[in-house]
C-alpha cells in the first residue's frame, strides 16, 4: 500500500495522499518498523551488515517510497526527531549499497 501511495503522491504531488484513509496505516506501520530496526541496529541488537545483505534493496524502495512523506511530517513537527532512525537507516542502506554493489544501480521504485 506504501507504494500506492508514492504513485498517486507522483501523480498529484499532492502530500496529503499518504495520509488518506486507505493508505495511512500502511504508511505509518511500514515507517514505524523501518525506524524500530534502525534504532535496533545502531544499538548493536542487529547485525547492520546481516540486515543490509538481506534487505538493503527492500530498505532502500521504502525509503524512497516515504522520504517526502516523512520529511513533510518532519517540517510539520518542527523536529527532526519523527522517524528519525528510518532517515537514518535509508541512508545507510544506500552507503552500503554503493559500497557493496558498486555496478549495480540503486534500486528504484517503478
């Protein structure tokens, strides 16, 4: 559902889809679980390596699904502590993915 909400996001630019009824819950479950293993990860809970060999791809389309929905979320808020580990771990996803795939191109979303 996440990533039927970045296509109608891509379609009207319009922000507020990701918090339409058919799609918010997904959208606040996918980023709520991408921000826990963030936070599990820099504390040395999981393995940031193992998660990245099995899901650096997965962690990376979610991040590009919800980057503008978050970083909207983030304005609004005034703080950048909402989701903050998700920011975090997608960004790290993409490191190790040029790191350890450097002729594969980022995955991509459509």
């Amino acid at each position: 559902m996440s990533y039927k909400a970045k296509r109608e996001y891509e379609k009207t630019k319009d922000i507020t889809v990701f918090g339409l009824i058919t799609y918010y819950k997904e959208v606040g479950i996918t980023a709520s679980h991408f921000n826990q293993i963030g936070m599990l990860i820099k504390k040395d809970i999981i393995p940031k390596e193992e998660f990245f060999d099995l899901y650096a791809d997965t962690t990376i389309l979610c991040w590009k699904t919800l980057k503008e929905y978050i970083e909207n979320q983030q304005r609004k808020r005034q703080s950048t502590f909402y989701m903050n580990q998700f920011v975090w771990l997608g960004e790290q996803a993409e490191i190790y993915w040029k790191k350890n795939r450097p002729d594969d191109p980022l995955p991509e979303l459509f």
